[in-house]
C-alpha cells in the first residue's frame, strides 16, 4: 500500500480487518516498525477520534507523531495550479508540500469539504495535491468526499459484532439509515461506508434516506436503496446512523423531519440489531438517549477501533515502502 485514501488503496479488505483485530490483541507486536521515523498529521478540520486514535496507532508502531493545526497554526494554503495569488492563500502547496514530506515519512490530512462547489470538493484536490508533491505515502484522515479510517473501523467492529453474537457464519443485514441534524454536514462518512460495504461484499447492504438525498450513485451502487426507513430497518443486524446534506443540489438542509431519528421504537423493527454511528453525535436529533445508552449501542466499541485500523494501515503502508 502506497497511500490510504479510499477503498481503492486496499488489496484485501478481510486481511487488513484481521491484522487491525491481531493488533487489538497485540499492541506492541510491530513495536520496531516505526522505529526512527516521523508521522506529520496535519487538520486542517478539528477531530477527537481521528488525531488521538491515530497518534496512538502511530505511538503503538514506534513512529513519532506530530500534530500541526494547518487551519489555525499555518498558512493559509493555495491548491489551483497557475494561481495569482494576490488573494488570502499564502502559500502555494506546490512548496508546502514537498518540505513537509522531507520532515516526514508518512503524511496524514484532514481536510472537509467547503460543501459550496461540488465539483471542486469532489475532485479531491487536496489529497490529490498532496500525493502529487510530498513524495512519501499520504493517509486520509478524512477528506472532501470520504473517510477511509472510519469505514474500515465499522467493517472491524461489524466483524467484532458478528464473532460475538455468533453469527459470522451468515450474511448480515446492514442499514445505512439518514438522520436530522442542525447543519448540513459534508457525504463523506456515507459515501465512504456505502463504497467500503459495497466493495467487502458479504452483506446484505440497504440505504435509506428522504427523498432528493440520494448519493453520488458511484459509492452507492450495489446497495438497495429506499426512502422507506421502516421498511429498510426490517431485520436489520446492523444500524448505522449518519445525516448527510443533499448532493444534488450540493449541500442543503431540505428537511430537518425528527420522525427519521432512530429511537426505540424504531430499533424494535430489527433483528436485535446493534446501532452504530460514527462520533461525534447529536443526541436527541440523530439518534435517542434511549439507543445510545442501551445494551444495543456499540459507538464506544466503535470509536475505540479507531486505533486498531489505523495501526492496520499504517503498518502496511511501513511494510510495503521500507
Ligand atoms: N469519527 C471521527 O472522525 O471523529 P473525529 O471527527 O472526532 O475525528
């Protein structure tokens, strides 16, 4: 593995799962891994999960971890080639870049979308600038259109889920379900989780979602998809809850509808499910005290998983350029 910024990165989904759930076992296994090298993470976002979990993973490996605020503590940055750059950005990543891939021997970005041109954000251009002219492995740690560490942690924790209860030998069914909330938040997680599920293969995969927030089709594809949640939760073993803003018309609020948050009424629709959502979460919007506070609720679980998948992938990413 070179850089870790979708799916597309990953040869082998199951092996990586499984190397994240042997380091779980075993923290310190690769503890010489790292040994004498530097992991830059740069946020351009905030984070609680992604900068600690990832630290941690990086700790764990015996690399050293630096973390730099880009968006409060650096410069502003430039991104389009040929630019006149008579404006705010200050630097051009074109020189960014490359210096910081001579500090650092792996470099992990945080960087949202702007949600107001869909065709900038869906691009890429920060990863893609950033793979272009830093010269050493790229890591997303959550980028304008997915969230690779993320999906992979809920494919880790789906397989955890699974070997407990005891029924890793059927396919599950799983409920990608959207949910209210206050702001219009970027598709990454979604379009992530639906690109991940997809490309796993062993789940009986359904979205569900009010009608005109469909997702871009390239991430979605292969799932069934219905704007009747009810019927969507029917037999669910696996509820992930996430609101997204529209991609359509980019980056709207169209509906706020509270009758689309997941409560216990809801949750009684599934097969005993377990409930799932990424973190941060707006309780009493997106899903009830009553679901996140239950036996049901594996958020913690969830959230804690973070360090193993990242430890997963950057052990690979060690590995393969030593
Ligand atoms: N789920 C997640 O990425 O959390 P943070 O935004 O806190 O990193």
């Amino acid at each position: 593995m070179r850089n870790f910024i979708s799916v597309k990165d990953v040869s082998n989904i199951n092996e990586l799962v499984a190397k994240a759930l042997s380091y779980k076992a075993n923290p310190f296994a690769d503890k010489a891994l790292g040994s004498g090298k530097r992991i830059g993470l740069l946020f351009l976002n905030p984070s609680l999960r992604t900068r600690l979990s990832t630290q941690v993973a990086a700790q764990n490996l015996g690399l050293e971890p630096i973390v730099f605020n880009v968006d409060k503590d650096g410069w502003a940055l430039e991104f389009e080639d040929g630019a006149i750059m008579s404006g705010n950005t200050v630097e051009h990543v074109k020189d960014a870049a490359p210096i910081l891939g001579n500090y650092f021997d792996i470099l992990c970005i945080r960087a949202f979308p702007t949600l107001r041109n869909k065709e900038e954000d869906y691009s890429e251009e920060v990863m893609h600038s950033f793979i272009k002219y830093a010269g050493v492995p790229i890591v997303s740690l959550e980028s304008a259109t997915l969230h690779p560490l993320q999906s992979l942690t809920d494919i880790i924790t789906i397989k955890e889920s699974q070997i407990k209860s005891k029924i890793e030998n059927r396919r599950p069914k799983i409920v990608l379900t959207w949910a209210p909330h206050i702001k219009p938040l970027p598709q990454c997680v979604p379009n992530s989780f639906a690109e991940w599920i997809n490309a796993w293969g062993e789940a009986d995969f359904v979205i569900t979602h009010p009608e005109d927030y469909e997702l871009d089709e390239k991430f979605t594809e292969g799932a069934t998809i219905t704007t009747n949640q009810d019927e969507a939760l029917k037999n669910a073993d696996f509820v992930y809850v996430k609101n997204w803003s529209t991609y359509t018309d980019y980056g709207r609020i169209y509906t706020n509808d509270p009758a689309w948050m997941l409560n216990a009424k809801k949750m009684a629709l599934t097969n005993n499910a377990k409930a799932m959502h990424c973190l941060p979460v707006r309780r009493n919007v997106e899903l009830s005290d009553e679901v996140l506070d239950s036996e049901n609720s594996i958020v913690t679980q969830q959230a804690s998983n973070r360090v193993w998948a990242a430890q997963a992938v950057l052990s690979n990413i060690l590995k393969s350029n030593s």
